[in-house]
C-alpha cells in the first residue's frame, strides 16, 4: 500500500470531462461535420437465409446524388480475421465485409453513399436484388440437428467447430469426477433454465466517420471500444498498413460491449477510399437493434449435489448458446458462462460443456456480464433450490460453499488458463453480512404474506473478472510540460464510464499534483500508446495500472532532475505532494530545502536539456475478481402475476474504489440494466426470424418509475495486484438482479421461473399452473 | 560512423508532404475554419511616437457584427517575457500586449473582433484615438544621442541597457591586445560598412487561429515556428497552465525567423478568451511589412591589421543595431556579428562591440543570417581590400587565414559561451578549392574589360551555427506499431524545410525500414514532445539527434524482445535492414533464422504485452558550423551603374546531407535571398517613419530574370557530433552574396561601395565620384 495518505484517490472528484458533458460541449461521432460530406445506408436482407443471385444497381446509380454503391463484387473479401495475423482471436472468421450470402433478416447486402440521407434511402429502394431463398432455421436446437442447409458453407471460414451441424464451437472440462460427486451427495437437484436475447441499448447508436486528412491518410472517427483492435482490423481487411490508418475514439454514448469489435468502420473506410470524400454512417435505433449486436440466448441445464450440511459436491452445467447468424465472441462468451460463473463456490466436482449454435438471427456479441449474467442466472437459482430441499437460509448455504480469500480458481486451471487465480482480495462475506443487513434478511425471509399481494426477499451472490489475466493490457505515457503540469496519454477507452477521470485520479495521486494539473488525451491511435480497449472490466485494473507505472517513473525522473539542482544523492530527496489543492509538490531534501514541480521543470528545459517523460505498459497476470451480494424485496400481484421490486441492495467488492461515486454510477447502471434482464427486456421474433420490436416503444427498457429504491454498498477490499487496491466494478452487479428476484419471487408464492424475463405472464401462468 | 551502408540519408527522396503540397491538399493555418468564426483585425498606430490620451470605442462597439474591442485597459500588462520564469532569455522585456504608448507608424493600438473582415476594417475607422504626439527618431546614431523623450520610459521594462539614450544593450569583447596588434602590423584598413532593412518576405504572412476546445481549452493554430515557446509564453502572459494551452503548427509558407515568437498569437489568445468563439487574425502584406519584423539595419566601422605576407593580425568590430521600436531579439543578433562572423579568421587579437539601438520605426528580429549576414559582408569586403593593398589574391589571403580542422573557436571562448568551440570538420578549403575552379577564378580575377560593360569576379567566405550549443534541444518519440510500422513524433518545427522529411529519412535509416513504414507527426504541443522550435538552423542537427537517439532505443526495444523470441542472448543477434524498399527488416540470430519486424510487434502485442516506444531528447554542446565559398562573376554597366550577376557559384560544406536535394534547394534559396540583400531590396521610410514601400511592386524580390546562373556545390564533411554526420544549411549561405557580389563589382571596376544594397544609383555616383 502506498507510504503517503490518499489525497486523490479514494474521493469522488469531478469528471474531468463533466463540464464538456452537461453543457452539450462533447462531441460524439455524429457532432463531426465536414465540407463535401457524404452519407451511407446499408441495404439489408429481407430474407433469413437466402443465396444472392444478383444484384441491380442501374437504376439507384443513376439517381441524381448517388455517389457509389458498394456490393460484395466491389469490396475486399478478407475473412474477419485473418488467423495467425494478429493477436490471438477466439473467434470463427466466419465474417466479411459484404457477402454474397445472407443470413438473417437485416444481414448485410450493399452499401449506398450519396450526398444526402434521403438520397441514400431513396437509392436503397432503387436496388433490385434476386434471391435464391433458402430454408431458415431459428431454434438452436433445431440448428444442430442439420436438416437445413448449413448457415456457413463457405470454403473459406477457419475455426469452426461442426459447420455441417451449424456448431460454430464446442468446449468441455472436468474438475474432479463429477459421477463420483453425485454418488456422495445426499441430494441432487436438476434443472433447464433458459435465458433470452436482449439488447444493450447504448443511448449512442453504432456511428462512424471517415475522410482522408490532408496526407490521404485513412482516419475514421468511431463511435468503439477498442480503437487499436480497429486499426488492426482495417488494415487486414483493406491490406494497408497502419501507419495509413489513424481511428479516434472521440465522446461515446456508451458500449456495454456493443462496440468491442469493427463494426461500421469497415463499410465507412471502403466508401470513402472510393469516393475519396468524407463519409458517414449512423446507425438509426431500429437498425442498431436489428443490425448491431445483442445477448446470446442460452438454455442452461444444470444439475447440483449436495451433502445433508449443504456442502456442495458435483456440478454439471450443459450450456447452449444461440450465436444468430456469425461467430463474433461466440466460443468465448460461451465458454465464460462456466468460467466466470463456476469458481463461485469450491465444489471438487465438475463438469462443464457448452455448444455456440449459429441460426438465422440477428449476431449476438459481446455485453456486460459477457456469458456470466446467464450462467449466475441459473446456478444463483439452483443453489436456492437446493437450500430449499435441504431446508437451509439460502445466504447459509451460500456463506459455507463460498469461494475465500487465498482460493485458487480451479475452474480456470481446468480450461488452461495462463493465470494465477489465487484469490488475493475477496470481500464476499462482508457484501453477504452487510447486504443482508441493509435488506432485512432475517426478520423478512420465508414470511410470505397473505392475500393477494405477496412479498418476498431473495439474494444472489456473483463474481466477475479484472481484464483478461494474461491477455488484455494498456499503455500509458505521461509528459511533463514546461511550467510543471502534465500531459498524461492513453490508449483506453472511456465510453461514458468516467474511466479518463479515473485514470487522471491515478495519475495525479501518483504524481502528487492536483487533477487540474494533468490533461488527458484518450483513445487515438496516432497520439496515444497502445491499449487493447475498454472491455472485461479491465480499464481500472490494466490500463490504470499502467498509468501508475508511467507515474511512478515520471516521479523518479523528477527526483533525479531535483539531485542534479541539488547536487544531493537521490536517496536524500523526498517527493512530497501538494498540501493544498492549489499547491504543486515539491521535492525537498534532508536539509529542508525546497524545489517546486514548476522549479524542476524549468531546470529539466533550461539546464537538464531534456523532455521528462515516460511510457509504461501494464499487463497482468491475475484478473482479481469483484464479488457482490445482491438482495432484493419483491411484491407479486397474484391476480396479474405482475413482480414489482420495491427495494434493492447491492453490495459490492471492487478493491478500493478509486472513484466511489462512479463506482456507485457503475453499479446503480448495472443493477438497472440487470433489472430490465429479469423483469422485462426481451428481442421477440415472428415466424421468418422478423424482429418485432426493434424500438424503445415495444422492447421495454427500465424507466424511472420501474426502478426500486436501491441501494448500493460499497465494501472495501485491498487488492495488492491493482493500482492503489483497486478491482474491477463494471460488469460484477449486473449478474444478481435476475437471481436475486427470481429468487425473491419464488420466497413471496413459492413459485420457481426459470425462465427470463420474468414476466407477469409467466408468474400468472405458473401460479394457474401450481393451482390446478 | 555508422557500420551498416547507408540506405535513406543522403538520398534525395521525396518530400514526405510532398504530394499534398503539391495538389494543394496541405492545411496552412488560412485553411482551417470553424462554424461561427469571428475576424480580428488590428488598428495601428498614425504616429511615430506618442502617448494615447484616450480611445473613444462607442462609434465603432455600435456597428452591427462587431463582437468585442480590446485596447491596453483590456488586455493583461504582462512584460514579455517576464524575467526569471522561464528559460534564459537575453532581450529586454519592453513590450505588452497593447500600450497606452506608440513606438512606431504601425504600433499596435487596438484589436477588433468582428462577424466578418469587412465590418472589422470598418470598425477600425470608426475608433477615435486621442494622441499626445512625442518627438521621434530615426537614425540611430542620433538616437543615442538621447535629445528627445526616451522611446522606452516604461517603470517595469527590464533588461534595457541603457533606456535614457535609447541603447536597448551593450556588449564587449577582446582577444589578445588589439593596440598591440596593430602596431605589429604592416599595413592597416579601416572601413565603415553600412547595412540596410530587409524583411523576411515569407510566402504566408503571420496567421493565427483560436478555439476553444470542447474541454474549453484554448487551442491556438499559427504560422509559427516556436510551438512550445509560444505555448511558454501565452501561458505567462494569460496566468494560464500549460493544461489548458495547445498550440498547433500545421503547414507553414515560410519563417526566415520572422516567425520565431509570439506575435499575433497573444491577440487572438485573449480575442478567444473573452468572445468565447473561434477567432482568426491574418495579416495583410502590408501589416506584415510594418507590423513584422526585418532585418536590423547596421552601421559596422571596422579596422584591420595584417603582415605583409598577408597574415592577418589583429582587428577591430564596432557594430551599431537599429532594432527600431522593440528589442526583440536585438542583444543576440547584434552580438552574433561578432560572433558568428569573426571566427572564420584566426586574428590574434581582436576588440569587438556592439550597440542595440531603438528608434521609432517598425521592429527589426531573428532572419535568417542572424547578425552574421551584416557582419560578414563588412569583413569579407574588407579582407579583399587589404589583399588589394598588399596586392595579394583575395582567394590566397583568405586560404592563408582560414580557420581549420581542430581549431578553437577563440571568440566563442571570449563570449564566454558554456561550448565546446573545436572543429571537428571543416571542409571550407574544398569549398574555396571546388568553387574557385567552377566560376574560373584564376583566369578570370583582375583581367578588367575594356568597354562600357566591364566584368569581374568576387568572392566571399562564410560560417555560421547548427543551433545554439549548450542551450537548444528538441525530442522524438517513436512507437513501434503492431504491423511492424512506426509512429515519430517530434516537437521540431518543419516551415517548408522539408525537416518532416529529413527527421524522416534519420528515422528510417536508423531503423531499417522504408520511409513510407513511418508516419511522423509534428509540432504539436499537446501531442509531441518539447523542442525549442526551428531557428539558428538547428532542427537536421539537434532535432535530428534527438530522432536518432529514439531510433536507436527502439531498436534495442527490438533486439530484445527478438531475443525472447528466439530464446537467445540480444548480443547474438543481428538487426538488418530491409533489403528491398518493400520489404521490411528482420532480425537474425546466429542461426540465421529470421523474425520480421511483424512478427517481433506481433510478439509484443500479444506475448510480450508492452508498447515498444521511447522517447529521446538531444542537446549537443558544441555547434558545430556549416561553411560556405561563395563566388560571383558579374557585368557593369558603366552608363547606368546597373549589377547584373552573370554567374554564381555556392560550394557549402553542410557536413553529410540527409536529403542533399532539399540541401541544394535551401543553398538556392539563401543565395537567392542573399542576392535580394546585395542587390536590391530596401525598406525605405519618408521622414515621418512611414514605410514606403509595403507591397511587392515597391519592395523588389529577386525574380526568375534576375537570378545568374547558379551551381550549388555539396562538399561533403563528416561530423562526428552531428546525426549521420550532418552539420546545418539553412542559414550560412546567405550570408554570401553582398560580400562576393560587392568584391566582384571591385574587381570589374576598381570600385569599392560600402552601403547596401549595391543599387546602379549608388555605383553611377561612385564611379562619377572616381572620374571627377
């Protein structure tokens, strides 16, 4: 832990950006404007499967405004991406920019660039295109079983599982023997859960911008994630190099994983290579529900022993997932629904496996909870079950089973992770204790009421991860300027999450200066060093740990620039922050002598000759989990079967939370997007795999009067891995509302959905069920 | 030397912004706009000199589109530069943003900020200024003869020498005993040299734009040639930090030095501050002729001793400066007419000094030359006229006298400059050797034609600096990007240099890859690192330097991490170069196995998980100077007294070209500037002060029709101080021109003309002068 008291670190400050923000200052994609601007429509697949037999552009072409219209005879035909080029992907290449196959309604076909939107929507009419339709298949069940053409019969895909059997990847490990665990057990519980498709809903739509600087140079401005990872996409695809390409995350209307990969910046850079003009694509709601990427349906059938104590002894967890029309992170996301959701209490015996189906749907991608949301979704019911038969407190058996401080994460070992997963920081019991306080746990629990509104309490306990051990990792450069301010630079990536004033707080606690005294420049792939991007929570841990590290190089270039004007051995020196918030910090030494920043900045240009400044990059080997223990108060009309959730709490272990009231921010927007996971969000499909609510009037998202009284606890561990003890907050409390509440519900009419959303439909349903 | 065959420097290639300069896609600082941009225009002072009693700005605040006035009430009283916060700065701090006194016919009196230019010029007419008129002077002798109010009278101006008889500084010097000297002489000369005003005639006047940024920073676009010392001195003047400071250098037409500082920046910085909304002020030609710097007239009385064998043994400089209404950069270029100028000989002793004098006329600053042009034209004319007198060659007593390889520069030393004065090359007797035989120097010296056209050759020698030693340094930043290309980033100031190209070229080169493998960023005070700017022809040799020492550092960043690839000690590796322009380089180790730079960012992405990068800063403590022989062969007209150059010969020893043809072309454009100086260009004032000749049809420029012939000769040196053996170019050889050109009209017609510029006037009168 740091010698010096926390000044910085540990306050809820300001976003450095907030001011830019209210006022309507910040400029998102869209706010970009040029001379000579063009505008692109994407032209989409009315059919569900269907071969492209050819396409008719005269007419559209010929529509006065048209600029160009692009389709797959017109664009580069590299596979997303290519293997053995790049990082490590885990994902099928099963993706190109324009194909000549479609594959759900609202795939792909062409792209029209005219000079104005409306010239754009009025060519998209003007194309004619034959189709050779093919039979669609929408239930991944269905999809596995191959009496349909299959999804991917291209000869070029690498990297998938059983194209034939339209498996886009298979994956299975054991812990222990798990038919040996079951015979020990003295009960065993077994259920399928299954588990919808939901959308994330950013305020910002999918948006991008490109034009060609004034050096031809290929820049786009994009709504993303992960600005590196799409300059190494546009340059495979478009086989340029990067010094050709620059992309600039500039203000984002949040991602929650939607923008974690290219997506429109493909379509955009191709337009404006060809036009040679400033290009733009925004993405309208109905396509961004339609086109973008959503959450993987699953249906998890699960199965748990335990031994008369409630000790949990074998765990079989059978996992599929719907993947829609392509890969994109379907192995992993998959894959995480057992690896992040398993280690949550030691059972010595398990076995896991999980197929990712392709049907002909719209893709599912990346989203907050990343796999995890469904899997706590079903062992978080499952456990209850199984207290239920033991007739045990759900938070006892919980506590018992818990994973500890100084436990390893055997479920990692088992799927080969280069990871050291020893628990080093673990506040779960202290969220369990504290939550259950706030809730009233004892005096409300197994009360059901009488009459017809009944009211119960649940709980659920979750875990998540800090950036990929092993994997994910960030840059940071930090410059002094010439009166004893800095310029701090980073590769991350703030979407909205306050992660630039989060990382400016490191940096100034570090540096011993106020905020004001650093400006950050964030998320442009010339200016910055490199970062992989904001997702897997990681941006705190990683990229702030990175910061911390270009910190504390900075601070000894400076204490070595204070000896050179000392002429005193650096050991004698002491770094001392500002005392005020006004004051820059100084270095004294023993003699009491003083030299402020702004002192040895000068010396550093006048005499010393040289820029102070350094470049750090942070990659971990651990990913510290967060853990929370989330508790909520229900009502269940009986008469409509409607679940009101009247309160809430969310305790949560981040480390130390470098920011508490965005990390407050970060939970409250958790919980409340976890909330309409359970209660009613939900994509609905007809027949032909039509979406039937691709809008905020029919795909029902919590509002105000939806929201409970919540309360979030913010329980404070100290990681030792992670910058000044902090973890990971971001995606941790969106797992527990849909078990917390389900299990609410089943406490409040004894009725067990398994089934989300949980809508009054399906409580009426089952109430009528267990009447009769 | 560098081990590896030199493949990029001393290459002509292409200039890397060559192609947008070309098709007029390059972004100058006219270029740029911004919704809602407002226009600055200036009102100048009526007056030489006079206190302002009051400024009525009712009329004019009441016009329709005027958004804001500023006058000295408005505006903060800052002192540039304010002593003792900064780097060491050797002008007298006499100049604020807007006085309430007038120095000169163009002074700065008022800023209007307007919806267009059009209502900004009418709103100047419509400002009444109340004068108190002062009594002024022009000649600067008469100046120092302190009869009239003194021009700086201000209680908070530091750093005037003496500001009752208007001497803005003084300085003296003395090697040896000059008294002495002279006894032992055997004949002695003694002149006086007269200098005119030039202006720098840059093809962009001075530009600046202001925004604030979305963050609400103040971003400052200009045509300068000092980012971060502009960035330095806003941020005093304004009591802003740097964090909220950035300024940017896009392309620039040209600086000559009359770009090296703030100057429309501080108008627009509180224009921008004060309307909140993006502002731009161009100056017109005619405010840049008045309201720009020019070249300090000089009146330089000089006496030399030699022995009859032509050993040269003592002299003495007495040098005054009109450096008009401001100091400016007046102590340093005054004393560099001693300093640059009196080392080409090895005198024994020598007394040199020099007065800075003010006057009431426009401002004289930094041109390229630096002093150094004044100066050499007084000694290099006056060591003909003693090898006249002793009826020696001009060529031989100056090869007699030169300074040569290992010699000390003594007048360095005398200056007491902190430097490390040996030559380590010095290639000026292969200039004299290789220019003499180009323009026929034995055939045609002292062989006068008979006729009214009388022809005849001169020459002259010359030296200068590459940068200040001891005091400028600059930095790079390279970052390695994950395909294999790379990022530079460099503080250094290209004005149409081609200095982006160069730094380039030493990047490339020192990396093994091609030029198009880079991409380099410029000037930008946010993004780069700090360099003290483009001056004292400094950027190839120190800016260079700095770009070599990153390359070097990424290069071992390479090795190393190739050596954890190959599981094998750095030290048995080998970094080779590409061996085609396409192909990148690799690195082999002693099993002649390879790794491609790909493959080794690749690696560091994903295994390695480090962002190769560093960052390098370069000071050198010696400045070693570039030399020149220059020669001329000229044509009188005895009837009209008209020059006309037939022939010109430049042989310069720049150490290694990096890039020899944008070597050659600042040789042709010195010498092409040079001729302007020799020959015919004046600024030419009435009695009043006011400027006459503003404009390019009363102000001539050197066109096509006047230049000679011209042959540029490279001799190459190698100096070990300098990157790939460069020195500098941009300034010495225009230090060449008055001198060889005046030397040749001597030779052409026995007539020695002390004044500049060499007008037919002034030769018709002289040879009348002769004839009575």
């Amino acid at each position: 832990m740091s010698a010096e008291p926390l000044r910085i670190v540990k306050t809820s400050v300001e976003k450095v950006d907030g001011i830019r923000l209210v006022t309507g200052a910040a400029k998102y994609t869209d706010d970009f404007g040029m001379p000579g601007l063009l505008y692109a429509k994407v032209l989409t697949s009315p059919h569900a499967h269907a071969r492209i037999i050819s396409i008719d552009t005269e007419k559209a072409n010929a529509l006065a405004g048209v600029r160009a219209i692009f389709t797959a005879d017109d664009v580069p035909a590299v596979r997303h991406t290519k293997a053995g080029q790049s990082y490590p992907e885990y994902s099928p290449y099963d993706h190109v920019i324009l194909d000549k196959k479609v594959r759900f309604i609202g795939d792909r076909v062409a792209l029209v660039v005219a000079e104005s939107l409306k010239i754009a929507e009025q060519a998209l009419a003007l194309i004619e295109v034959a189709y050779d339709v093919l039979p669609a298949v929408f239930d991944m069940e269905q999809a596995m079983q191959a009496e349909i053409p299959p999804i991917h019969d291209e000869d070029d895909a690498v990297g998938i599982y059983d194209a034939s059997r339209n498996v886009a990847s298979y994956r299975a490990i054991d812990i222990g023997d798990v038919q040996q665990g079951f015979q020990e057990a003295d009960v065993i519980v077994e259920h399928t859960y299954r588990t919808q498709r939901t959308k994330h809903c950013a305020l910002e739509t999918h948006s991008s911008m490109g034009y060609l600087d004034e050096n031809g140079r290929l820049v786009i401005i994009t709504s993303t994630q992960v600005p590196f990872h799409t300059r190494r996409q546009l340059s495979q695809i478009l086989d340029l190099p990067m010094t050709r390409i620059r992309v600039i995350k500039p203000r984002i209307g949040g991602g929650f994983g939607n923008k974690q990969g290219m997506f429109l910046e493909d379509l955009v850079a191709v337009a404006v290579l060809k036009t040679r003009k400033p290009v733009k694509l925004i993405f309208e709601r109905s396509e961004e529900f339609i086109g973008g990427y959503s959450r993987h349906p699953q249906i998890i059938r699960i199965k748990t022993g335990a031994k008369r104590d409630g000790t949990l002894v074998a765990q079989e967890m059978h996992v599929i997932g719907n993947t829609g029309a392509y890969g994109d992170h379907a192995p992993s996301i998959q894959e995480c629904t057992g690896r992040k959701v398993l280690p949550l209490y030691s059972i010595p015996n398990i076995h896991f496996d999980v197929h990712a189906v392709y049907t002909n749907l719209p893709v599912c991608g990346a989203f907050r909870g990343y796999g995890a949301i469904q899997g706590f979704f079903a062992t978080e019911c499952q456990i209850d079950e199984i207290a239920a038969q033991l007739n045990m407190d759900p938070l006892e058996i919980r506590e018992k089973n818990r994973i500890r401080q100084d436990d390893t994460d055997r479920v990692a070992e088992a799927f080969g992770d280069a990871e050291e997963r020893v628990m080093l920081s673990c506040g779960l019991d202290e969220c369990i204790e504290r939550g259950a306080k706030a809730i009233g746990w004892q005096e409300k629990r197994g009360k059901p009421s009488d009459g017809v509104m009944k009211r119960g309490v649940g709980m659920a306990c979750a875990m998540q991860a800090s950036g990929i051990a092993g994997v994910d990792w960030g840059s940071a450069t930090i410059k002094l300027n010439d009166d004893g301010t800095f310029g701090l630079f980073v590769g991350a990536t703030d979407l909205g999450t306050g992660s630039d004033t989060v990382l400016t707080q490191i940096a100034a606690e570090a540096l011993g200066v106020d905020l004001s005294d650093i400006y950050i420049i964030a998320s442009d792939t010339d200016l910055t060093p490199f970062d992989v991007g904001a997702y897997a929570s990681s941006t705190t841990y990683v990229s702030g740990g990175a910061v911390k590290k270009a910190a504390d190089q900075v601070r000894t270039a400076i204490l070595t620039a204070a000896g050179e004007m000392f002429e005193e051995k650096v050991e004698n020196l002491t770094y001392h922050p500002a005392e005020t918030p006004d004051s820059r910090c100084y270095v004294a030494n023993k003699r009491e002598q003083r030299l402020s920043l702004k002192e040895i900045a000068l010396y550093a240009m006048n005499q010393g000759k040289r820029q102070i400044t350094a470049t750090a990059s942070n990659m971990s080997h651990t990913s510290p989990p967060p853990f929370t223990a989330q508790f909520a108060k229900v009502e269940v009309d009986t008469e409509t079967g409607q679940i009101t959730v009247l309160r809430y709490v969310a305790a949560v272990d981040c480390g130390v939370a470098i920011n508490p009231a965005l990390a407050e921010g970060q939970v409250e927007g958790a919980v409340t997007q976890g909330l309409g996971y359970a209660l009613f969000e939900e994509m609905v499909f007809d027949d032909n795999g039509r979406l039937l609510n691709p809008n905020f009037a029919d795909y029902k998202l919590p509002n105000a009067f939806d929201m409970p009284k919540l309360e979030t606890i913010l329980v404070e561990t100290y990681e030792a891995s992670g910058p000044y003890g902090a973890k990971s907050v971001a995606e941790v409390p969106i797992n527990g509302p849909a078990p917390a509440i389900a299990n609410a519900v089943y406490d409040a009419i004894g009725i067990r959905i398994t089934d989300l959303p949980l809508t009054a439909e399906k409580v009426l349903t089952a109430l009528k069920k267990s009447e009769s």
